[in-house]
C-alpha cells in the first residue's frame, strides 16, 4: 500500500507539469501578399561573343591558321579601345571533320578549330566599330550580344523599394475588402532580383557600320510580406 501510493503521488505531480506541452496555441490571423518592383535603365556595358573558326588538312595547321586570325583580331580589339580585363577566351576547341558517314568506314577530311572570345564593350557607341575590327581581320562567328549594367545595384535598390509599398498596397487592399485592420509587418523575404531585357526602344548606341539597339533593361524585384491583422 505505502508503494502504491508512492507512485499514485508521483504521477499527480508530474501530469501538471507536462500538460501545457499538448496545450493548442491560436494562430496569429495574417495577410500575406506579395510585391513587384520595376525600374527601367539604360544600359552602359556590352557584352559580345565572338570568334574564329577555320579548318586545315592537318590539326595542326588548322591550329595556326586560327592562331593567326585570333591573334589579329585581338590586336584589332586592342587598337579600337578594348582593355585586356574586358577580353576572355570562352571556348576553344579542335575536331576532326568526318566525311562518309554513310558508308562503313567513315574517314578524317580535315580538322575545324575554333576559339571564342567574350568581349565586354564599355563605350557603347563604339560597339558598330569593334565589330567591324575584328570582322575585318577574321572573325567569323558572333554567338551573341548582351547589354548589361557595370553596377546593377542601385537600379536594383529601387525596385526593392518599389516591391515594398506594392506589398503594402496590395495588403492594405485587402484588408479594406475583408474589413479588418491590418497590423504589423511579421516578416519580410525577397522573392527575386534580377535584371532582364525589356521591349522598350528608347536609348540608342550609335554603332557605326553594324546597326546596333541597346534599348532599356527592366530590374525587377519581389517581396513577400506577412501583415499581422489587427485585433
């Protein structure tokens, strides 16, 4: 009798002290919305792909031949005011041409080499002049033309702040809707920042020879804000 009360008494002062564990808690009503910000900037860098590809007999005279186009073009690029940092091989590469393919033993013709150059233009109205340089002395592919920002974000610092009062509005709307109050921010995220290419034509490169567009760039911004609603 004396160890079952013991252990009667044991678990009378242990069931109190556990039970708030197992206690539900009521959530905090919120409205989360989520906002956008947009800024347009006219672009002030440039970046091209470009390169030289030729084909030899032998790999090795293929290798020269394109090693001797490359090298022009790079001292074509150098004279039109690009600076060696804005200047980096991207690719390089040296392949048998296979001819035959049809036929059960397909034979080597000749090697193709080819060597990528990304270019960063920083004076945007000499991109028409560049790329007449280094057509001039050789190159032979153009993979592609960017235009960017040097330094994104300031632009980007807008839109972030733009992407806040669009949450805001959008949660006060609401709020208004439901007839509540809305109370205090809760959290704040970034969604996304990024800059990107918009279809708005308003500032132009004057290139020179080559027609080129540089146009605006749209940085965006989102943000997801939870609002506390007001009791």
């Amino acid at each position: 009798m004396r160890m079952l009360s013991a252990l009667f008494l044991s678990a009378t002062l242990v069931l109190p002290l556990t039970a708030p564990a197992f206690a539900e808690t009521t959530p905090l009503p919120m409205i989360t919305v989520t906002g956008e910000g947009v800024i347009e900037a006219v672009p002030d860098v440039a970046t091209l792909t470009i390169g030289v590809t030729t084909q030899g007999v032998t790999a090795a005279e293929a290798l020269a031949s394109n090693t001797a186009a490359l090298n022009a073009v790079l001292a074509r690029l150098t004279a039109a005011g690009i600076a060696p940092r804005d200047l980096q091989t991207s690719n390089l590469s040296l392949n048998p041409n296979w001819t035959g393919y049809d036929s059960a033993a397909p034979t080597i013709s000749g090697y193709v080499a080819s060597n990528m150059l990304t270019v960063r233009v920083r004076a945007l109205d000499s991109i028409g002049a560049v790329l007449d340089a280094a057509v001039a002395d050789g190159a032979n592919t153009l993979n592609g033309l960017t235009f960017g920002l040097a330094d994104p974000t300031p632009a980007l610092n807008e839109a972030r702040k733009e992407a806040v009062a669009d949450a805001r509005a959008k949660a006060e709307l609401l709020a208004a809707a439901a007839g509540v109050e809305l109370g205090r921010i809760l959290s704040i995220s970034e969604a996304y920042a990024n800059t990107a290419p918009m279809p708005m034509f308003k500032a132009e490169a004057s290139a020179g020879a080559v027609p080129v567009v540089g146009g605006e760039l749209g940085l965006t911004a989102a943000v997801t804000v939870l609002y506390e609603i007001a009791q």
